[in-house]
C-alpha cells in the first residue's frame, strides 16, 4: 500500500523542480563571531569565508530532515526556542567523549532507533544542537 502511495506521489510531481539540498543555516546571535568559533572548534563547522575565493564549508553527503513541528514542542527545550540544528556524525561516542573533554555537557540519548543514535548539548547562545549517528 505504502508503494502504490509512493509511486502516485512521484508521478504527480514529475517535472516539477526541486531543491537540491540546504545551501545555508542562518540564525541570531549575540555574539556571531565567538558563537562561528565556538562551532570551528568544537564541530568542525568553519565559519562563513571572508571572500570568494575561500571554500565554504562542505559537509559530507547523507540523509537529511526537514521537519517543521507544532508550535508547542517541547522537543527543541525552551519555549521560545524556534530551530534546532541536527549534526549527523560518524562515531557518536568519540564525539561525546570530545565534546566532554572540552567541558561541554553532552546528554545521549539511552534508547537505540532504528533510524541511528542521538545526543542532544547547547551551544553557547543556548542553542539546542542534536547530534545523530545514522544507522548502518
């Protein structure tokens, strides 16, 4: 049944164009410029370059989610929380144990889905930041 349903979904939107990915994150900060660093050094996620002729950050291909939720969740922590960001990551425990050792408090998440593994820390700012190992 899911099939058929998927099958009918794809013919109706042949021909139609579609976005090839996310290009760009963009959010407020109070201090933009610490917050880019704090994000280098501990994710890895460079900052925007200062010219074009610098490379921007490249993250590796995989599964993305796009899913916006009920104004009222809980999921993202306070209310007045709008985005959170999902980091896939290679190894979700070398990444805690990283994280850790830097002084950033790191929460996994004890349950194993079957879509991977979650961990869920705060940027500086407060920010909600979950980490997913996919499964393989």
């Amino acid at each position: 049944m899911l099939s058929s349903a998927l099958q009918s979904h794809d013919s109706a939107e042949q021909g139609m164009e579609k976005v090839s990915g996310i290009g760009g994150l963009f959010f407020r900060a109070k201090d933009p410029d610490a917050l880019s660093r704090w994000y280098e050094a501990h994710l890895g996620v460079l900052p925007v370059p200062a010219s074009y002729d610098q490379a921007p950050w490249q993250q590796a291909a995989g599964p993305t989610v796009f899913a916006p939720f009920a104004r009222d969740t809980e999921y993202f922590g306070r209310a007045a929380q709008a985005w959170m960001v999902n980091f896939r990551v290679r190894d979700l425990d070398a990444m805690i144990q990283q994280l850790r050792s830097a002084g950033i408090e790191v929460v996994p998440d004890q349950e194993q889905y079957p879509n991977g593994r979650f961990a869920r820390l705060h940027d500086p700012e407060g920010n909600p930041i979950e980490l997913w190992e996919p499964a393989s």
